[in-house]
C-alpha cells in the first residue's frame, strides 16, 4: 500500500454575494482509502453537501458574502496496488 497526501488552498474575492460550487475532495474508489480529510472555509460560510452521480462526486455549494473567501483542502489517501 501507498500513502499519499494532497493539498490545495483557494483564494477568492467577491464583490457582491455568491453562489460558489467547488469539487476539491479526493474521489472515493474501492482503489483507494481516505485516511483523513479536512475542507475548511475561511470565513465560515453556509455549506451544503452536493454528491452527484454514479461515482458520487462531492461537490459543495458554498453562499459567499463580499471580500476574501478561502478555501482549504487537505487529505491522506491509502492507495491499492494492482498487479
């Protein structure tokens, strides 16, 4: 098994209120374990959970106010090899 770790922090400024829809999280596979996960946001916005389709894709609808948004993103993953 392989462990691998992934990162990614988005920067955003908005000028009127703002529907923002982001997909940043790890996709879940039998190939692969999420062994930990954080999404934070900066300031704390309204989330809402969107898994869309068949493989479940996270998404997350996110309502901004004016200024900074950031978003930040991190995760360790535990990989299957194949033979």
């Amino acid at each position: 098994m392989t462990i691998i770790s992934v990162r990614s922090t988005l920067q955003y400024q908005v000028e009127t209120p703002t529907t923002l829809l982001v997909n940043v999280a790890v996709a879940s596979t039998p190939h692969q374990r999420v062994l930990h996960e954080r999404f934070t946001v900066t300031p704390v916005v309204a989330e809402t959970p969107l898994p869309v389709g068949e493989e479940r894709n996270r998404f997350v609808r996110l309502l901004l106010e004016p200024g900074e948004t950031i978003i930040r993103y991190g995760a360790s993953v535990e990989l299957e090899h194949h033979t």
